[in-house]
C-alpha cells in the first residue's frame, strides 16, 4: 500500500535494535549493580545472575552498535526462552500472568531479535 515507505526499513531497523538494546542494557545492568536482589527475585544464584547480567550487557551492545549482529540477536534470543521457560514450567505463569507478569513479553523480544537475527540488523551496522 505504501511502497515508497521501503526506503526506511534500514532506519527502521536501527530503531528496533536501540529498542532492543535499551531494554537489554538496562536489565542488563540491574543484574549486575543488583545480583543479590536480582538472583532472590529470580530464583537463580548470584553467579548465574552476574552471568546473565554480562550475557544482556554484551547482547544489547552488540545489538546497538552493529557488532556481531547476529550473534548478538541470537544470544538475546536464548535469554529470553531461558526466562520464558522459568515463567511457563517453573512458576507457572500464563501468557498475559498477573498484573501484566506474563511471558507474552519475553516472547516479543524473541520475535524483534529474529528479525533482527533475519536481516542481520540492516544495512546500518559496524561488523557483520
């Protein structure tokens, strides 16, 4: 329908990977400044959530810069299955949860990493 919109789709992409990596980032951060309070709220040691923190940190720099896009889309991508498996099996929480708790979140960054994972993060990147 709007065909001449198609010459955005590299901005477009930029912007849902700065989406992306500003919510990677922030977590990201949170588990790293906060892993004892983090790893209680999750359920996990502190070490596996001072891991986590580094896997979010270095997953949505790569995705913001262009670096290693891919792998960085990818990595992201396993993060997020591992919390929405946490959510479905272990404390089992529906798709929308309690008070917006659920996993239907978890599962949008999975489909905004594939597409990033899809199309290498477009044209605007530093290091494919």
């Amino acid at each position: 329908m709007f065909p001449q919109l198609a010459r955005y789709t590299d901005f477009g992409l930029v912007l849902l990977r700065l989406m992306v990596a500003s919510i990677f980032l922030t977590s990201g951060w949170s588990h790293l400044t906060k892993a004892d309070e983090r790893s209680r709220s999750i359920g996990m040691t502190k070490g596996f959530t001072l891991f986590l923190g580094v896997a979010e940190l270095a997953g949505g720099l790569g995705v913001a810069a262009g670096v290693l896009t891919q792998l960085a889309a990818l990595g992201l991508i396993l993060v997020m299955l591992g919390a929405i498996q946490k959510k479905v099996f272990v404390w089992h929480t529906g798709f929308w949860g309690k008070n917006l708790s659920g996993w239907h979140y978890d599962l949008m960054l999975v489909v905004m990493n594939l597409v990033i994972l899809f199309t290498d993060g477009g044209q605007w990147v530093l290091i494919k």
